[in-house]
C-alpha cells in the first residue's frame, strides 16, 4: 500500500534495493520519505529491541533514521534517492 498522495506530477520513478527486495521510489525524496511511502517503517534496532530506529525529525537532528547506503553510514532524512541505491540497516 502505497502512502504517497495520488495525482501528484512526480519525475520517473527509480528503483531502489532495500534488504534486498525493490522498492519504487521518485527522485527528489528523501530516502526516509520513499521507505515511508513504501510502507518500511522500521529503519533498524536499538539498543532496547522493542523501540526500533525509524525517521523521526526528518530534519537531520535525532539519528533515528541512519542507515547503510551503497555501504556508506547516513541519515535517510537528508539522504536523497537515487537509481540503484542499496540499502541496508545500520
């Protein structure tokens, strides 16, 4: 189920790998945005597995989001998609 508004000029979209299993998301978004509108709310495990990480500020201040990117350490937030990325958890 996608969560994205309907009617919305949005560019081609793109494809991303995330845990191995694409996932269509739109050049422009933030990485969090997409996983969000793709229905991936969980981003990874804390310390406490009960409260997993996920994006929270959206704005690049908690950490909450961070996550592996083509093997690199980000933060999904301020991270924009692009074709082919790979994502894993942190």
């Amino acid at each position: 189920m996608s969560l994205r508004l309907p009617n919305v000029a949005r560019p081609a979209p793109v494809t991303i790998m995330v845990h191995g299993a694409p996932i269509v998301a739109y050049p422009g978004e933030s990485l969090a945005a997409a996983l969000i509108a793709a229905g991936h709310w969980r981003f990874g495990e804390g310390e406490d597995p009960a409260r997993p990480r996920t994006a929270f500020c959206m704005m690049g201040v908690c950490q909450q989001c961070l996550l592996r990117v083509d093997g690199r350490l980000v933060q999904a937030c301020l991270t924009p998609v692009a074709a082919g990325q790979e994502v894993t958890p942190a």
